[in-house]
C-alpha cells in the first residue's frame, strides 16, 4: 500500500491536475494511488459529461488537501532532525485517533446491546400469560427450543378433527335424551325382575355412570311390601333427577350451540363484507327477494287474526302426491333438503322457501340463526331432520296435515330469485293412519293459496302415469280456468317415454291439448332416477343426457326451451317477477289505507295511551310483577314477626283453650293441672304444632304476596294485566314448595320453649296475665254470643225491634233459666251434669209445660256452664296479678295458685320463638325462592305465546298488535318498492 506523500502518490496526484488542467498523461492504473484508483473506479462508467472521471479526481484531490498532512521531506543536505519530530508526533496523535475509535465501537457495541435486552424484556413482561396453551405445543419444542424446526412443529400442531372429537356429541345426548324419554313413558316399571332392572341399567349406560348390579329374584319378592314400595318410589325419583340432569346439560349446550352459530353468522357476513381495501364495518344490505320475503313472513301471521287479505305474488306448487313436486323444487334450489319416503305423505304442512342467489350455498329457517351448509352431506341430514320435526310438531292431535306456514331461505351461486310455497300432494283415498278429514284439508289448503289472483301456480303432473288419474289439474282449472297464472310441468319423462306405447301423448300433454286447463307455459323435467341417494349434480347430468339422447327432441315433439329444470326456473322467475312488478304497488295502496283506519280508530278510543303490542305490554307487566316481589325483601323483621305471631295464635288458640286448658283446669286440682297440661302439649309439640306452624308462615306468605300485588295495583295501573299478575300469582305459589326440612328443627325449639316455666321477671309476669285475660274474655264473648242465639232476643229486643222468639228458642230460655239456678245453688259445679240432676231438670220445665229433650238440657248446660267457668276464671286472673312474688319464691297458697298464668306464658314464649324462627326461614330461603319461581314463570309465560295471548286480551291489545303489523309490512313494502325500482 502506498502512503501518502510517497513518490507514487504524488505522481498520481499530479496526474489528475494535469489531467484537469488540459494536459493528459496516461498512468497505470496499478500505478495510480490507492485513493486515487478508488476514485477512477467509481467515475469511470459515468455517463454524465459535466462529471467526468478527470475533473472529480481532480475535485477530490483539492478537498483532500485540505486535511492535515505532514510537511513535505526537506530536501538533502538541510537537515531531517525536525522533520523527524513532526513525523513522529503525527504517527502518535493518527494512533490515538483510531485507538479513540475502538473505545468508542466497543462502548456502543456494549450499551446497545444492554438496551436491546432491557427493550426485550419489558416487551416480554407485555404479553400475556400463554401458559394455560402449552398444551398446544409438543413437549419436544420446549426441549429443543434453540433448535426449533417450524415444519416438525406445524406437523405436530393438532388437526382441526382432532379438536371437533374433543367437543361434545350434541346429536348423541339428543338420542340418548329421546330415548330417555321414550322409557320414562312407555311405563317402566323399575320394581320388577327382568324388565326394571334392565331399563335401569340401561339407563344409566346411556348416561356414563357404571351399570347397575343384578338382584337376585328372591330379592324382588320379599314379603316386606313396604319396603319394596319405598324402593320403587326413591328408583323413581333417581330416574327423575337423572331425567332433568339430562335436560339441563342438553339445554346448556343447545344454547352453546346458538351462541356459536351466531357468532359464526356474523363472521360469516364480515368476510362477505371483505373487499380489495381490507374488512369495512358496514350494514348488510338486504336483497330484494329477501326484502319481499320478510314481508310475505309478517302476512302470513298477521292475515290468520284480521280480514286483509294477502294478494301479494308467489310460486305455489301443487300436484298429486308422489307426483315429484318436491323433487322439482330440489332441482330449483339445487339441494335435497326435503324429506323423503316411499309411497307416504311427506309433505304435512305448507313449506315457504324463498331462493335467492349468494356467495355459499346455505339454508336458514326465519326463526333461527342456524346456517345449514348444503355443500355438506351431514348439514343436509340436519336440515331434512329438522324440517322434518317441524311438520310434526305444526300438526295437532288428531290431524294429519296442517296449515302452519314453515319458512326457509335457501341461497346459492346460480340460483334463481323467486318464492316458493310446496302444499301436500293432493290425494284422492284416506288410507289408514289418517284423519277422516285430510282429504278435505288438503283440498282447502291448496285452494286458500291458488285463490290468490296474484298466485303462480306450478302444477305438476307425474308423466309415468295415466294422466287420466290426475286430480289436481281439475282442481288448478276450477281456480284459473283461463290459465292466466298456471305453468304446468311434466315430471318422470324418462319414465313416460319407456312405458308408453305412443310417445306424441307426452306431446299432446306439453302441448295443451290432452288436459281441459290452460296454461302459460308447458315444461318437461326428469327429477332423477328415483334413488334417494342421487345428488343434484348427477341428476342435472342425466337430465341433460336424457333429453340430448331422447327421440322427443330428435322428432320435434318437444322443443328445446320446454325441457330441463334449469329452462323451467328461468321461466318460473321471470313470472314470478313480472306479477310482482304489476301488482306489488297496489298492494302496497291497500296497506296504506288500512293503516290509516287503525290509526283513526287508536286516536278515537285511546287518545292518551301509547301503543304498545302484547309483546311490550308484557315486558311493562313482568317488570312490574318483579318489582312487586322485591318489595317482598323489604318487609321489616318486626312486621314478619307480628303478622306470624297473631296468624298462628289464630290457627291453635282453639285448639289450646279447648283440648288443653279447659280440661285441665276444669280439674280444680293443682298437681293434676300440671300433669295434664304438660302430657297434653307434648302429644301436640310430636304431632300438630310444627305443621301448623309452617302452614301460617306459607299463608302468611302467600298473603303478603298478594298484598304487594294490590297496592301497586292501587297506584294507577293498568287493568289489563290484572289476569296476567293473577296467573303468575297462582303458579308461582303452585310451584313453590316449602322446605319440609325445617320442620325438625322447628320441633325441637317448640318443645324446648314450651318446657320452660321459669318466669324471670315482673314484666313476663303481667304480659302473661294481659295475654289470658285477653283470650278469655274473647272466649267469653264468643260464648255469650252462642248462649244469645240459642235463647234469642230478651224483652228490649222484643219490645224495641218487634222480634219474636221461636218455640226452640223458647224452650232454651226456660232450660237457661232453670240450669241459672242450679249453678247458684252450687257454684263450684263440675263441668258435667248427673244423670239425676238432668231428670230433676226436665221434671221441673215438664212442670212448668215444657216439654225438652235431655240433650238439648246438656247442650244448655255446656255452654252455660263454660260462661260460669271463663268468668271465674277471669276473677282468678286479676287476683293473679299480685301473685308474681309468691310464685317468685314458691309460696303455696292455695287462693293464689296460678298455674294458668304459668301455662299462658309457656304459650306466649312459644308463640315468639316460633314467630321468630319462621320469619329467618321466611327472609332468608323462602322469599328468595319465591322470587325464582316468579321469575321462571314469567320467563316461561313469555315463551308460550298461547298463554300470552290468553293472559293479555281485549280490543286495545289487539289493535295496537293489528297497527304494529301493518305499518311493518307497509314500511317494508315501501323499501321493496324502492329497490325494485332502483333495480329496473
């Protein structure tokens, strides 16, 4: 390398000015300085002639003077000491310049990296935890991280089959639900040897859980039948609760199963909406046959409750049954989605298919989100499955066919825009198996849809038969004898030209002249050859081959435009759509002006109430019987407290008075008092008093229920939703079942609280003391008031009001008076009479010329002697009232014994404990649960549109409901109209 300065160097310097200076010398290149050279190379192929390789050498070497240089070698014989210093110092600080430079590569190398790491980890601290996905990737990957193949790992990423198998069986869990079902119906009876034990086990095979064992036939025939009937009744109820775990889990994952498709739906239009640019989010326009179908949708509904009559256009397709209409409507919509069977009526219930064309070739039912893939095999299953259960299920018992309306949009590349209506094949014997009425049915259906003035009719005509056995062209003449709107299609061809002998019939038939009815147009098809197995491809091929092949080409009795179903849907949609473009505008006229009479007649009748349909009057009437079970959570503590306390002494005051309290007082001894009472609320804390106490806290409930229900009913509601609380009201407290499990519990404090007779203090004292003074005088009333209707009225009555008495009445007044004096004789009487001083009674009114029976004497004597009884007995209680400090200290006296005071205090305590406990069950189990049930009713009221419209009636629901639709359909009308004209 040379260095600068050397002799080389400035030769080529040199070189290069004189070169720019006009003078040019021609060095080698190999003898040129390196800079130089560098310099040459790079400018040599330039083309520009303002930049030539001379004159930038020559640039470039006047700015590299510029750079600091040694000082030129002094000459020889001047002397090189300086020289030398300069040369060395200039060595030294180009040394420290580059070694400067190192430092600076090596401390930047350093400090970027430490940036790109700390930059890498708060990247990685940003994503999210992948943890839980780490079993996507093999185990091997974490192993070999450093050296990770992308293909072994691509080829060791699960198929996507392999995750569909770790989904659920849905189809499985609806047969083994069937089936379940099936078995619950058909009367298993789970208590016998063969047949119980074998369903059972079954069952439960069925459901995963391991087999039952076999039991010995001794086994079912023991003599204990008791216990062989609770066996049955606890398999019964296992078998139900394993009936409704299946339900919940199948209801689960059919509402996986929707949410799932709806979000596949709505992927579905995102890629539809994909354009060059990317993904727009944009509103999917309707079609216009879509557009028209949602209106013929809200006809089909609204006409079946109000006279407008539906004029609007579509394809209806009639004809004998087995007489191929529905394979010639496969063959338009390009896929097998009907049933199929041999010989038997399919066809049970009207089907709506609107066709229109799109990108994938799917179906949809109006009232689901589900998209059936037709391309698939098992999607066509599905959906023949399912229209399937549908016809069955529109059919009621009894019947064989059915008016209900089933709707399905089919769309696919190629497919012609139109909608189709496929009736029951019109049938001319009932067979066994059917209602005696379904021929008639049919023939009033079919004739509903053709009296349509704006109906195509696609009547079909089966070819491999006598036409002379056709029933339906009768009935499409008797409907359009001119034929205005018919198109007629003859199906089976092949057939038609293999049997007969004559092949111009079959041009007869296409030609009009064979049958009476006219048409617009005639059409021959071959729908296949019978199998049910055929796809659509291979029957367009063989049709295509056929009529190529056929002498009915070949001989001119067909012509080229009569034949295949392709020609056949050209022409059905140009029909189609020539009736829509001329009648759909006064359609449209007719809805406008009904309209404007419902609106009249709203403004009339309900000038200050909104329109609300039945669907929104019962949103307002839920969310009003919601609110009113939530003011149930709001009732206080003490008000439970109150209302049970008084509703339960109300249900057992009878029962405590009568059977506990009489009897033992009535034995005037204190030991035996004690005895009794304490036998006598035992047997009734066993067997009475905890039912009791759980039917007043389910009444209380119920009432308090009813109350809130009232009151915000009070608060200027609406009536009309007066029949819905109701029947909310009663089923929900029908489905409310109390927890009986607290009815032990409830026991055990009622016996605890009836077992203490320790009165604490002097406030416990008196409330006792009020409490039976209460109750008795009660008791004496009610007494008084049965002693007053027996003797009837005493002389102010008569004398005052005219009343009379009757001859019994009488009678009872004179018994009255002579049992009166027999208590005064002695006071401290038992409370029944002696045989004797019954005689001694009735010899003395016999005297007096009464004449009485002995048990009207003792009936006299029970309810006087129960008045004599409760006033003593009241007596003893106000004397009582100053007996605390003897009972405190266990005096005895026997004038202030008061055990009856003891014994009101025990039914008092108990009284508020009881009170209380039922209140905590009340607010914390019962006031929930009835919320839920309130709520499961509402929600399956909801789904029940029978009981809603049941629930909700009268002239102003079904108004509003007639206004909702109309305007529906006129708006959507109006919208058609304005594509279809935007179309043209």
């Amino acid at each position: 390398m040379l260095r600068v300065g050397s002799k080389s160097a400035c030769m080529a310097c040199r070189n290069l000015v004189s070169t720019n200076m006009g003078v040019r010398f021609r060095v080698p290149l190999q003898k040129l300085h390196p800079f130089s050279r560098a310099i040459h190379h790079r400018y040599s192929n330039n083309t520009n002639p303002q930049r030539t390789p001379h004159r930038t050498a020559a640039r470039y070497f006047t700015s590299m003077s510029r750079l600091p240089m040694r000082t030129p070698k002094p000459p020889p014989g001047s002397g090189g000491h300086g020289y030398q210093q300069q040369r060395g110092f200039w060595v030294a600080r180009l040394a420290a310049r580059l070694l400067k430079l190192r430092y600076i590569l090596l401390g930047s190398a350093v400090g970027g990296g430490y940036t790109a790491k700390k930059t890498y980890e708060e990247w990685k601290d940003m994503l999210p935890d992948f943890s839980e996905y780490n079993w996507v990737i093999p185990d091997f990957v974490w192993e070999l991280s450093e050296q990770i193949d992308l293909d072994k790992l691509a080829k060791a990423l699960p198929e996507i089959e392999e995750i569909a198998k770790l989904l659920p069986d849905l189809d499985k869990i609806g047969e083994n639900f069937a089936f379940i079902k099936s078995l619950l119906s058909s009367g298993v009876s789970l208590g016998s040897e063969v047949k119980g034990a074998s369903g059972l086990q079954l069952l439960l095979e069925t459901t995963g859980d391991p087999p039952l064992k076999a039991t010995d036939s001794s086994a079912a025939t023991t003599p204990d039948s008791s216990d062989k009937q609770y066996k049955k009744s606890s398999d019964r109820e296992k078998i139900d609760q394993l009936q409704e775990d299946l339900l919940r889990t199948q209801l689960k994952y059919q509402r996986m199963l929707e949410r799932l498709e709806k979000e596949n739906k709505e992927l579905r239009k995102v890629v539809l909406q994909k354009d060059d640019k990317g993904i727009h989010q944009r509103k999917v326009k309707k079609s216009l046959i879509d557009l028209y179908s949602e209106v013929l949708d809200i006809l089909s509904d609204y006409d079946s409750n109000y006279n407008t009559q539906d004029h609007l256009p579509r394809v209806v397709v009639v004809g004998d049954q087995s007489a191929g209409k529905t394979s010639v409507l496969e063959m338009i919509a390009q896929a097998r989605i009907f049933p199929r069977g041999s010989g038997e009526m399919m066809t049970r219930s009207p089907v709506k298919v609107t066709l229109s064309e799109g990108p994938h070739h799917v179906a949809m039912f109006k009232d689901s989100g589900r998209e059936f893939d037709l391309s698939k095999e098992d999607d066509l299953a599905a959906l023949r499955h399912e229209i399937e259960l549908r016809m069955r299920k529109s059919v009621k018992e009894g019947q064989t066919v059915s008016t209900e309306t089933i709707s399905l949009s089919v769309k696919g590349p190629g497919i012609q825009r139109m909608v189709l209506v496929d009736l029951p094949g019109v049938i001319s014997t009932v067979t066994a198996g059917m209602a005696a009425d379904t021929k008639e049915t049919i023939f009033s259906i079919s004739k509903a849809y053709m009296q349509n003035p704006n109906a195509i009719i696609l009547c079909i005509q089966d070819g491999s038969v006598d036409a002379e056995r056709s029933i339906v062209t009768d009935l499409v003449s008797q409907m359009d004898p001119q034929g205005k709107r018919t198109i007629f299609v003859l199906t089976k061809v092949d057939l038609a030209e293999k049997n007969l002998a004559s092949p111009s019939r079959i041009q007869q038939i296409v030609e009009g002249k064979l049958f009476p009815m006219k048409a617009l147009g005639y059409f021959a098809v071959v729908t296949g050859r019978g199998s049910s197995s055929e796809s659509i491809d291979s029957i367009k091929d063989y049709e295509e081959d056929f009529f190529q092949n056929s002498r009915l080409l070949r001989d001119g009795m067909l012509k080229a435009h009569q034949v295949t179903t392709k020609n056949l849907s050209l022409a059905v949609s140009d029909c189609f759509w020539k009736m829509v473009r001329e009648s759909v505008e006064q359609q449209a006229d007719v809805f406008k002006a009904s309209r404007f009479n419902l609106e009249t007649e709203w403004k009339n009748n309900y000038p200050r109430l909104r329109e609300l349909d039945r669907n929104e009057l019962y949103e307002k009437a839920k969310n009003e019987i919601l609110d009113e079970v939530i003011s149930l959570s709001q009732v206080t503590p003490q008000h439970w407290e109150s209302m049970l306390q008084k509703k339960l002494w109300e249900r057992v005051s009878t029962h405590v008075i009568e059977n506990i309290y009489l009897p033992a007082a009535q034995t005037m001894d204190s030991g035996t008092f004690n005895t009794t009472v304490d036998i006598k609320l035992k047997q009734w804390t066993d067997k009475q008093l905890p039912h009791k106490a759980l039917e007043v806290a389910w009444e209380t409930l119920q009432e308090e229920f009813a109350r809130f229900m009232a009151e915000y009913k009070g608060k200027d509601q609406d009536d009309i939703f007066d029949k819905l609380k109701e029947a909310v009201k009663d089923e929900s407290i029908k489905r409310h079942k109390w927890n009986e499990r607290a009815m032990d519990s409830l026991r055990v404090i009622q016996h605890n609280a009836l077992e203490d007779r320790s009165i604490t203090d002097k406030p416990q004292w008196d409330a006792a003391i009020g409490f039976m003074e209460e109750t008795l005088q009660s008791r004496l009333r009610d007494t008084e008031s049965v002693i007053k209707d027996m003797v009837g009225p005493d002389w102010k009555q008569r004398w005052l009001n005219w009343k009379n008495r009757t001859p019994e009445q009488h009678i009872r007044n004179e018994t009255k008076n002579e049992l009166e004096r027999l208590l005064k004789l002695h006071d401290d009487h038992t409370a029944y009479l002696a045989n004797d001083e019954v005689t001694t009674v009735r010899k003395n009114l016999e005297g007096r010329g009464v004449e009485v029976d002995p048990v009207l004497i003792k009936d006299t004597w029970h309810q006087l002697y129960r008045r004599h009884f409760l006033k003593n007995a009241l007596s003893h209680c106000n004397l009582c009232k100053r007996g605390f400090y003897y009972y405190q200290r266990h005096f005895v006296d026997s004038e202030l014994e008061c055990n009856d005071v003891v014994l009101f205090w025990r039914i008092q305590r108990m009284l508020v404990i009881t009170a209380n406990t039922l209140r905590q069950q009340l607010t914390n189990t019962e006031v929930r649960r009835l919320e839920k049930n309130v709520k499961e009713v509402l929600d399956d009221f909801g789904e029940d549109l029978e009981k809603k419209t049941h629930l909700i009636t009268g002239r102003r629901v079904q108004l509003a409901e007639d206004l909702k639709k109309v305007r529906e359909i006129q708006e959507k009308l109006e919208a058609f109209i304005e594509a279809l004209h935007k179309e043209k």
